[in-house]
C-alpha cells in the first residue's frame, strides 16, 4: 500500500471536487455527510448534481490552479489523467 487512509475532521471546512461525474458525485456526498463546505468545479456535471444545485457551489468551468486557494481538502475526480496531475501538482 502507498499511502496511509487517514480521517480528517471536515466539518465546515473548504473542500474542492476537481470532476462532475460520477466518481466526483461519490465524493461530494460522502464530504456532505461530514458537513464539509463543497465547491465543485468542471466543465459538465451529471444529472446527479442537479438536486444538489444550493447545497454545494457548482463552479461550471475548467479546472486552474488557483481554485485551490483556501481549500482544506481537494479530491482529482475527473477522467482525465492530465487534469487529475495538474490538481495534484
């Protein structure tokens, strides 16, 4: 195993999903759980996103490096395996 599973309280915190599909879908329901502040950005959103439209800031744009900013926590979501390097970069 590389990495080590960690639990992070995120309650009312900033936390970013870089990808509006399905796998960012997971993501950001499991962060709402937690009672994390979400912002969502990418270009296209599943229909799943749509009842969420209020609960979470959906930001319908490309990906920058500087939707970082303030972030407690960022997930790469996307199925782009350049995207997912530049959020990790």
């Amino acid at each position: 195993m590389k990495y080590f599973p960690v639990n992070l309280d995120v309650t009312g915190k900033p936390c970013l999903v870089v990808g509006g599909g399905r796998v960012g879908l997971r993501k950001v329901r499991t962060l709402l759980r937690c009672d994390a502040q979400v912002t969502v950005v990418s270009p296209d959103f599943d229909k799943g996103f749509e009842p969420l439209k209020g609960i979470v800031q959906l930001l319908d744009k490309a990906y920058e490096s500087h939707d970082l900013a303030g972030q407690f926590l960022v997930f790469a979501a996307t199925d782009s395996p350049t995207v997912n390097e530049q959020v990790k970069s």
